[in-house]
C-alpha cells in the first residue's frame, strides 16, 4: 500500500474506487476486433496469450486498456502496412499529434498505438530475455480509452 501512496498520492482503496464499474468497458475494449488483426504469419507470442486489459487510475484520470502482443518472422514496414490499412478500415484516423514515424490512430475517445518491441522495452516490462520478440518484428498493439 506504501508503494501505491507514495507514487500516485493515494492508496490502492482509492485505486480501485477510480476504476469502480469499469469491468463492462475492459471487457469491450478487449474485444475490439483491431487487437485480432495481424499481418500474415503473425503469432500471438508465448506468455502473451490473453488479451491483456484493465484499468488503472491515477490523479483522478482513469484509464481503460487493452493490449495484444505478437511475434512476427517478416518486417516492420510489413507490420506498419498493415495497421495503417486495418486501422484505416475500422474507423481510425492518424494521430495528428504522433511523430510521423509512429503507429498512432485515434477514434472517438480512444488511441491505438502499435510499438515494435526491443530487448530493454521487454526487460523494462518485466518479461526478460526474449529473443522470439526482439529479434524479428515482435509488437504490441495497445488500445488506451481516458
């Protein structure tokens, strides 16, 4: 409880308070058809085979999430091209405020990032080495309503 309090302000009580009622809107972010969409010869990734969605709270702001992470033998432009395209045809529209680099899109209250993943990102995340996610084009595709 210490560690949530000196971080955030507030205990994990108020944590869960801020997220109160938030199960129905995980649970249609975690649906959202853009998280099952892959390139051709994508994998969901080992250890990752769950839709990762929840909702965390901080200073009062509250947000929803949903996250899927896959391995890809081919390269990230293959990967860039196709969530342009996907995104595209489910309604999404460039995030006029990313680095034209990114794989922004936003929709209505929601953003859609897609983040390539590298060995020091995985480590920072906790999930140690793995060489089938660093080494190819592994990725996260992450969906964030505020």
């Amino acid at each position: 409880m210490f560690a949530a309090s000196a971080l955030t302000g507030c205990t994990l009580t108020d944590l869960a308070r801020d997220c109160e009622g938030a199960d129905a809107r995980v649970e249609e972010m975690a649906a959202l058809g853009i998280l099952d969409s892959r390139p051709d010869r994508a994998t969901v990734a080992r250890g990752f085979e769950e839709v990762d969605a929840g909702c965390w709270a901080d200073s009062g702001d509250v947000t929803v999430y949903a996250e899927r992470t896959y391995a890809f033998p081919g390269t990230r432009a293959e990967v860039a091209a196709h969530y342009r395209t996907a995104a595209q045809q489910d309604g999404w529209s460039p995030d006029p405020d990313a680095a034209p680099d990114d794989l922004s899109f936003v929709r209505k209250t929601m953003s859609l990032r897609v983040v390539f993943l590298t060995a020091e990102l995985l480590a920072e995340e906790g999930h140690g080495s793995r060489p089938d996610l660093s080494t190819d084009a592994g990725y996260s595709i992450s969906v964030d309503s505020y």
